[in-house]
C-alpha cells in the first residue's frame, strides 16, 4: 500500500532501529515506545486487521513474538513482556512488545464492568459466531 508507513519501513523508504527480519517479518524499536526495549512486530505483506491474515502468518508472527519477548526479557532485564495489538494507530497488523516490571503500574487501558445480563449477551453473540 502506498501510503502505509509500515509499507515504506518495509520497502527502505523510510528508516526504522531494525531488531530483526526474515522473508515475513520485520520487528523494529517503537518511535514512542512505553518503556525502553518496546518494539513492534509486522507482517511485509499489507495486511490491515489480523482477522485478515491467514493462519500462517499468524502462526509466525506469534512463534516470533515469543522468541522477541524471550530477547527482550533477557536484553532488557525486565520483569515480563506484555503483548499488545490495537492495530487503529497504523492500518497494518502489528503487534507491540512491550517491556514491563513488577510495580510499574502501567495503566493505559479504559476498563469497563458489564452488568450480568449484557455480559451474557456479549457472551452469546460472541459463541454465535464461533
């Protein structure tokens, strides 16, 4: 895609800290990283949302994701490594690593509690369409 960010880190045409890189996949540090050591994984091939990509890819990108969080827990010396895909900050799928300590009290997700008759709504809208 022309206009994808991610696309033109691919292709070289904008620079990226590359951490690794295979025929697939390209990780790199995150421009605005949560702490140091967050990086992002990618697919090379334009996929926008991660429902999109087939099982393959998936299988990869998660089999590479654990090798990174390993790399990152030892490089880094944190605690544990939490894993994060949005996918709305930049239309290609992505995921963040991201390095986390015991304590840190990162805290950067909304929370909501469901009421037990909506909660077994979602519930059974979501087993439909299993």
């Amino acid at each position: 895609m022309d206009d994808c960010i991610f696309c033109k880190i691919v292709k070289k045409e904008i620079p990226c800290a590359k951490i690794y890189e295979d025929e697939k996949f390209l990780s790199f540090l995150d421009i605005e990283p949560v702490s140091d050591g967050h990086l992002l994984i990618i697919p090379k091939e334009h996929i926008i949302w991660m429902q999109d990509a087939d099982n393959e890819t998936i299988g990869g990108i998660f089999k590479l994701s654990k090798k990174l969080m390993l790399a990152i827990k030892n490089g880094v010396g944190c605690d544990y490594v939490q894993v994060s895909i949005v996918g709305n900050e930049v239309p290609h799928f992505h995921i963040h690593l991201i390095p986390r300590h015991y304590g840190d009290n990162f805290r950067n997700f909304p929370t909501k509690k469901y009421d037990a008759e909506k909660g077994k709504k979602i519930i059974e809208k979501i087993t439909r369409a299993l």
